[in-house]
C-alpha cells in the first residue's frame, strides 16, 4: 500500500487532535503543516518532528510529495482554503462546517464534482464510533425491525456563564448558527447515519441563553473563565440552546436538542433509536457500552467485543474486549476511513464509504438554515429539493 502524505492547515486544538490521529495510521505520514501563527506552527512542527512547516497556505500546497491537506482553520476560511486544495489538486479533509453558508458549500461541492479524481471528506467523527456503525447495521439488517423514531442531545457547558467568550459566537468567522452548528450538526450526521434515512423537514426553537457577554480585552482562550479581567460587552446574536423536531425521508420521526450551557456536561452526546422489535441507545461519554431494550425479554448491555461486532464495524475496532475505546479512536477511524479509500484507488460517486463526504457536509448546511428559518419564522420547514 502506497503511503498518504498529509499536510495540515491551522493547528488549534482540533489541528492537533489531526495531527495525532494521523500518527497512528501506519500508512500516513504527516509531511508538512502551516499555520497563520508562524510561531505556533514552528512550535507542533518541531514537537512532532514534522519535516515541513510553510509559512503560508500556498506553500504547503504547492508540496508535490503531499497527497491529502487537512483545513482545520477557523469556518469564515473553510470555503476559500478548501477551494484552494482542490484547485492545487490534492484530496481534501476539512473540518465541518465545509463553509459559512449553503451557497459557499454548494460551490465548493461543485468545484469537487468537476475534479472526479479528487476526494473530499468532513470530518463527522461520531458517525465512526465501532458502536455507531454496528448501530446502523443493525438497523440495515432489521435487528430492530422497522425503524420509528430517533432521539436524544448534545450537551455542553462551555458557554454557561457570561465570561466565556470565543470565536463561536462571532457570525462573521463562525456563521449564523452557534450550537447548532457546532453540536447539533454532529449529531443530525450520526441520526442520519445510524437511520440510513436523510432529515427532510424540521421545526426548531432556538434560545439565546445569555444575550450579552463579557468579551476580555486581551485574547483569550476557548473555555477560559474570564471572571475579574476587562472585558467589553458584546451583544450575541446566535443561540446557545436549540430543539428541534423532525421528519425523515424514510418515515422515522424524530427529536433533539442541544445546549452549551448546562452545567456539568462535557460532551454528551447520545441517540436512541425506537424500531417495532426493539430500541438502540449509545451515549458517546461511555462509548464502549450499546443498550439494547425490548418488551417481551430481558434488556441487553452490550460490551464492545470485536469478536462479536459486525464485520462492516470490526474495520473500526482495534482494542481487545475491555479496553475502552473513545473519542480519540472516533477520531481516528474518521480520518483512517477515509485514508483507506484514498490508498484502495477508489473514487466518490462510484464506491461508497463510511467517511461524511461534500455531500453530505453539505447536506448538512442546508439543514443548519432550514433550522434558522424555521426558528425565526416559528413554523415547520421542509428541505427544498432542489437544493443542489
């Protein structure tokens, strides 16, 4: 097997979650990295031995060794730099949102579909839990029988009190939609994975939790308490709390909400699905554990086993029974899919993956505004179509 070299654009927090997930693909190897923090890049790229570290995004992609770049930048930079990937011609795996807005993402999704030799993937790593995917094989393969309903949240603290402030709440980097977006639009990709069905039609409530802020006047960090600094006030205009109500293509029903202001949640993001022989409920802070329940017999607590798991799923298991597999390893499998479909030749629109794809992404981003819409107008409102 051919060996991916990978470059990597904006080392944050989420750039060096890449950078360690690409390190333990045996057949990738992190080639370069580049971030608008020279120092900051200079700095990851000594501490993991990169070989490269451009100054500049064009540098880094006119690298003929690099195969595949991965744009972890802030959202207002995901529709320039990935048009810029895809134009340099190397494969591109970008963090979601794929841009600010639909019109930006379906451009983008265009661009892609007019370079065929090009593969391009989003980085929705819940869907690639080994329990998520025997979750959505068990729904294919009628273990459940008929599928009904899906359910759950995502809920955060992040945001709780009016000190923390970030980026996430400015709609000119981030966009229109704050929790939603971030959270939510994780798990709407896990729902429509786990059902095999897309989301078609919503209605949404979305709160302003805390309508003014306290931004510090020096640059702060991501989930600082900012408490006896100063600060100026900033009005937000995006939403910290959403639920939202839903209907599916294929007929299933569903409910969700997230929050990134309820004290003492980190990341619990969980889904139950309801099918006429039995209910799925995984919750991703205790990602080795599956329950199963039914009416005329026992409920089940199943165990991440990979001798038992479905062969689709085994691919995305690595650990022996009992030893617990996370976040990280989500993360992992996220960016090892869609390596492997790279390295076996394949091509989108002719041999599936499991990997979020353009489309999907952006899929995703029209449901993100229908939401917005259907907040502002108080309504349901039904996916257009014709969207591209």
């Amino acid at each position: 097997m051919k060996k991916v070299k990978a470059g990597i654009i904006g080392l944050g927090l989420i750039g060096r979650s890449h950078m360690d997930a690409i390190r333990r693909i045996g057949f990738a190897e992190l080639a370069a990295v580049t971030d608008a923090n020279r120092m900051l890049a200079r700095e990851k790229a000594e501490e993991y031995c990169v070989p490269k570290c451009y100054d500049t995004v064009d540098e880094l992609l006119q690298d003929e060794d690099i195969t595949v770049v991965h744009n972890c930048t802030p959202n207002n930079l995901h529709f320039e730099i990935n048009e810029k990937i895809i134009k340099a011609g190397k494969h591109v795996f970008s963090e979601k949102p794929l841009a600010k807005t639909s019109d930006e993402s379906a451009k983008i999704l265009e661009l892609l579909k007019s370079n065929t030799s090009i593969v391009g993937g989003v980085n929705f790593n819940y869907r690639m839990n080994p329990l998520v995917q025997e979750m959505k094989h068990k729904v294919k393969n009628g273990e459940i029988g008929a599928p009904r309903l899906i359910h759950g949240s995502y809920l955060q603290d992040w945001l709780l009190y009016d000190t923390d402030y970030n980026w996430r709440l400015e709609p000119e980097i981030n966009g229109p939609s704050t929790a939603i977006a971030d959270i939510g639009s994780h798990w709407m990709d896990a729902a429509q994975v786990i059902t095999g069905g897309r989301i078609v039609e919503v209605c949404a409530d979305l709160v302003t939790v805390i309508p003014v802020r306290k931004k510090l006047i020096a640059r702060n960090k991501a989930h600082e308490t900012n408490a006896n600094e100063d600060y100026e006030e900033k009005v937000i205009k995006t939403e910290e709390y959403g639920a939202v109500m839903f209907r599916m293509d294929n007929g299933v029903a569903g409910v969700f909400h997230v929050s990134q202001v309820s004290a003492g949640r980190g990341c619990y993001l969980n889904l139950e699905i309801d099918g006429s022989k039995a209910s799925m409920y995984w919750n991703q802070e205790t990602p080795d554990q599956m329950w199963m329940g039914f009416r005329n017999k026992e409920n089940r607590l199943l165990m991440r086993n990979p001798d038992f798991i479905s062969e689709d799923a085994k691919q995305y298991t690595g650990l022996p029974a009992g030893h617990p597999e996370g976040w990280n390893d989500g993360f992992r499998s996220s960016i090892f899919s869609f390596y492997k479909f790279i390295a076996d030749g394949k091509r989108l629109g002719k041999d599936s993956c499991d990997f979020a794809t353009f489309d999907d992404g952006h899929y995703i981003m029209r449901l993100i505004e229908a939401i917005l819409n259907s907040s502002s107008h108080k309504r349901w409102t039904r996916l257009d179509k014709a969207g591209t």
